[in-house]
C-alpha cells in the first residue's frame, strides 16, 4: 500500500503543476496560433510576420541566464503566481495593442513570462514524480498540453471569426486574447493551492551563475531544440499555409493531432521507462520526418490530417523521452537547472523557426519551407542523438 502510494503520480503538488499547465497551454494555442495572422492584419510583411512570431521565444532564450538562477534559488510557487499574473497583463496588452510598435512591446512582455512558466512548471512536475515514474509522469504531464492543442487552435479561429463578423474587422483578435487573459486568470487558483515546495538545502545548489546552464543537459537540449524548430511550423504557419491552399477546416489538424497525442504521450512514455527513451525517440523522430513531407505534398484537408496523426505519434514519442533524458541528466535538486537549460533548446528552436521558415517561405512557398526546414531540423536531431547517446546513457540518474 505504502509503495504503491509512493509510486502514484497524482499527488497534489503534480496535479496542481498539471491544471496550471493545461491552462496556459490553453492561453498559449489560442493566441499563438493567430500570431502570424494578426501580424499581418497590422500591416507587417513575410520576414517581419515571422520576426513577431519568433520573437516570444527570442526574448525567452534572452531572459533564461536570470530566470534560471532566480527559480532555483528563490521561492516556486511565488514565482509562479508571479509569472501568471505577468500572463494576464500580457494579454491585456495584447488585447490594447492596435499597431506593430505596440503589439512588439506585448509580444515583448509575452516572452520574458515564458522565461519563467515553462522550465517552472517542468521542475515542479518532475519533483513530484518518483524516478520510476517519471517517463509516464512527464508523458501524462503532456497530455494537458495535448488537450489543449485539440481545443485551443479551434477555439481561437471561432472567437476570432465571431468577433470579426459581430464588433467588427479586428475586434475578433482582440477578443481572443481577452479569453487568454481570463484563463491565466484562472490558473492562479491551482497555483495558490500548490504545496509549497520546500527551499533548497545549503550546499545543494551552486552560485547563481552555475545555475544558468547544466553541462550534462546540453546535448539533449540540443535535440529539443531542434526538434522545436521544426513542430513551431506547424503551430504557426498552418492556418496561413491551408488558406493559401483553400482548404477549408484546417483547426481540424490540430484536433486530430491532440487525439492521438493524448494517446500517444502517456503510452510512449511507459513504454520509455520500460526499455529507455532511446528505444522510443528514435523511431519518434523518424514518424516526425513523415509528417513534414505528407504536409508539404498535401492539398486536401484528409491527406492535412494524415500529416497530423504522423505529427502526433512522432511528436508524442520524441518529446517526452527527449525531456526525460534531460532531467535524468543531472542529480534531483539540479533539475530546476536541467528544465532551465531545455526550454534554452526550446527557446531557441521557437524562435529560429518561424524566422527561418518565413525566410524559406519568401522564396519557395509554405510546401518547400515545411520541406526543407521540417525535414532537415529534425533529421540533424536524430544525426545528433545517434552520435552523443552512447556517451549520454553512462551519466544518467
């Protein structure tokens, strides 16, 4: 019995970690996924569309090298009941902004919150996870996000479209990032229902600076950067992509990839703690290849959707090990550090893709870009894991 409860992976602070999660998640589909369109509703051209886009995750990778020392050494659970409430400003900032110069400030402000939530709630996630648990934890822990991917693309398209068509050209964007706000809103409530995570131990944690990057994480950020790179194009060039196609339904590929996701993550993520993450990421990035060039060959929403079942089952696999890896690279009080420098690797992948691809996408179209940039991100991920792995296998906790 005592072990059993041990081992479960729905204690309170987990559960807590999970509901703020899917909440942001939520603000983050709902909005994101517009980013690029309202960009140009504003006025702004192919290369600045993607500088916008992009730009979130730049501000991030910028902001890491403070947040990291600052969540390792400093209270969670005030932090985070910083950071979100820095998302609701955000958002009404975004709901504000009615020119470039205003909404780059917002998008400014969007990107320092980042810095901190998403290495945040990772740590917080994986302390509550007992090691045997932890490939299914972070799998189940996905999920929230995968629940929201299925949900939070359609949703903000129907607020946009309602908005536009009711208070006019415009009011529909300002809409969904009304909606964005309120729910970071909400997540405050699990957040101050959080336990408080206990300080950490004299002597445990280095000097700040130390706190910054972990050398053993690196590698396997690396990956996750890459990795990045190339799901980013999804979330952000979709929409425009299928309208350039006159496809019509096309939130649909994100509520087919958020099924199977929500499939795949939790079951990929016991089958990598049965037989190791390298056994599961390998064949995952090798799927995520697939969908890239089922996407850019397509030209009707089925073949769409098939690219998004290939999205799901190789996103929903690779993911989950890869931040597994991570974690397990470093002893349990330096995980804040290891989530810290992962969401570098994430960071820098948002912020590079939709940079890279609108500049691809400038000069062939939208097929080449998932083409060139999708395939080739993700086929230098598996280049990178086959080489480092055997090194990397020997230091895991």
């Amino acid at each position: 019995m005592d072990e059993k409860k041990k081992l479960t992976i729905w204690t309170k602070g987990f559960t807590c970690a999970f509901l703020a999660n899917c909440c942001l998640c939520f603000s983050q589909h709902i909005v994101n996924t517009l980013i690029s369109t309202y960009a140009v509703y504003l006025g702004a051209g192919a290369v600045l569309m993607g500088t916008i886009t992009g730009m979130y995750y730049g501000i991030a990778f910028a902001v890491r090298p403070f947040s990291g020392p600052i969540i390792t050494s400093m209270d969670k659970k005030n932090i985070m009941l910083f950071t979100y409430a820095l998302g609701v400003i955000t958002n009404i900032a975004y709901v504000l902004s009615g020119n470039i110069p205003m909404f780059i400030v917002s998008r400014f402000l969007h990107g320092v919150q980042f810095a901190f939530v998403g290495s945040l709630n990772l740590t917080l996630a994986s302390d509550s996870l007992p090691r045997e648990k932890l490939g299914s934890g972070l799998g189940v822990f996905g999920m929230g996000s995968a629940l929201t991917t299925a949900i939070g693309p359609g949703v903000g398209i129907a607020i946009r479209d309602f908005g536009n068509t009711t208070w006019g050209d415009g009011m529909g964007y300002k809409a969904v990032f009304g909606v964005a706000a309120i729910t970071m809103l909400i997540a405050l409530v699990p957040i101050a229902l959080m336990p408080r995570p206990p300080k950490p131990e004299k002597g445990k944690t280095e000097v700040w600076y130390k706190n910054i990057i972990s050398a053993p994480t690196i590698f396997p950020a690396v990956i996750m950067c890459l990795v990045s790179m190339g799901s980013i194009l999804f979330t952000s060039y979709m929409v425009p992509y299928a309208e350039t196609l006159g496809i019509q339904n096309i939130a649909l590929f994100f509520t087919v990839y958020a099924i199977f996701l929500l499939g795949a993550r939790p079951i990929f993520g016991r089958i990598s703690d049965a037989v190791g993450p390298n056994k599961v990421l390998i064949p995952g990035l090798v799927i995520f290849v697939g969908a890239f060039v089922v996407v850019c060959f397509g030209r009707s929403l089925p073949v769409m959707l098939g690219g998004a079942v290939l999205y799901a089952l190789g996103f929903g696999s690779a993911n989950p090990a890869i931040q597994t890896i991570c974690v397990r690279s470093v002893p349990a009080e330096r995980r804040g550090v290891a989530s810290n420098t992962t969401y570098f690797g994430i960071d820098l992948g948002y912020f590079a893709g939709p940079l890279i691809g609108s500049m691809v996408y400038k000069a062939l179209g939208y097929s080449y870009m998932y083409l060139l940039c999708g395939v080739g991100s993700t086929v230098l991920a598996l280049l990178v894991f086959v080489a480092i792995w055997p090194k990397l296998k020997k230091n895991l906790y």
